[in-house]
C-alpha cells in the first residue's frame, strides 16, 4: 500500500520526475562534434573536453513506418521467429535421438553385461572333484564334425579370467 501524500507535494514530485526524465531523454539524443586545436574533427556522445571547440547536435529519431514498411517489417520478424521456431524444434529431435540411441547402446551393454556375470556365475559355481577331469557345460561349442564339445579345467580358468576382465572394463558403469 502507498503512503499518502498531499496534493501539492504529489504533484510537484510528478512534475520533477517528469521534467527530469525529459532532460535525460534529450541530453541521452544528443551528440557533440569536436574539433581539438590541431584542427581534427571526432564526434562523442560526450561533452569536449578542454581547449576543443564543441558543437551539440541533435539526433532525430527515424520517422515512423508506413503502413507498407510495417507489414514488411511484421513479416520480416514472423520469418526470423519460423526460422528461430524450426531450428529450436530441430535441435530438440536431435537431442531425443542422441539420447534414444544412447539408451539403446547402454541397454545393449547391460544386456551383454548380464550376460557375461551369469556365464561367470555359472562357471565359478561349477566344480570339479573328478580326478579325470571334467566337463563344463557352460563352455560348450561344436567342432568341425559337428560334436558337441566341452571345456576343461584350463579353458575354464582362461574364460573366467576374460569374464572378470570384461566385466572389471565394461560393467562397472551401470
């Protein structure tokens, strides 16, 4: 809420503020053309300085725009606010698509991950207290002739080292 003040004292502030916003208009559109004592000519929005001779000029604002010139002028501006509008829009798929193929490629590497943790599970939760050796299901492959064949002891321990390896470099960041 604003204090009350008198008529007469309202009215002179407003009468003050006005004549001073008026004043700096002016002084803020004017332009002085100096001439220092060699004989060289610079324009300044500020006054010479000392020993220069200094003349104010005026600047006009421009003329408003006609009819024609403002409809050039609104076109213009819808134009550049489309152009503004599309690239904003652009810019924003290009964003969603990095970020959708991002998040398929962390899911790919997830799922190899999930992968890799369970074949290792797999293999350090088998044990062997066979003297002959034994046979490790979850390393399996076919050979040549098309016989399904199992891992050893030995290609155990090189898989599961390439498993701890793998999963140290690639899974730790989810």
């Amino acid at each position: 809420m604003l204090p009350t003040i008198p008529n007469d004292v309202s009215l002179q502030f407003v009468c003050i503020t006005l004549l001073t916003t008026m004043i700096s208009t002016a002084l803020a559109a004017s332009a002085y053309k100096c001439v220092d004592a060699d004989g060289a000519i610079y324009f300044s929005d500020k006054q010479c300085g000392g020993g220069q001779t200094q003349t104010r000029i005026g600047i006009k604002p421009p003329p408003p725009a006609s009819g024609e010139e403002r409809a050039n002028i609104e076109a213009r501006q819808a134009r550049q606010q489309r152009i503004h509008d599309v690239a904003a829009q652009d810019r924003e798929d290009r964003r969603k698509q990095r970020a959708e193929v991002l998040a398929q490629k962390k899911a790919a590497q997830q799922k190899l991950c999930d992968a890799e943790k369970s074949l290792l599970k797999k293999l350090t939760t088998q044990t062997c207290s066979r003297e002959d050796g034994c046979t490790f299901y979850a390393l399996k492959k076919k050979d040549e002739d098309g016989n399904m064949v199992y891992a050893s002891e030995q290609a155990k321990k090189v898989e599961v080292n390439r498993l701890k390896k793998s999963i140290a470099e690639k899974c730790q960041k989810f």
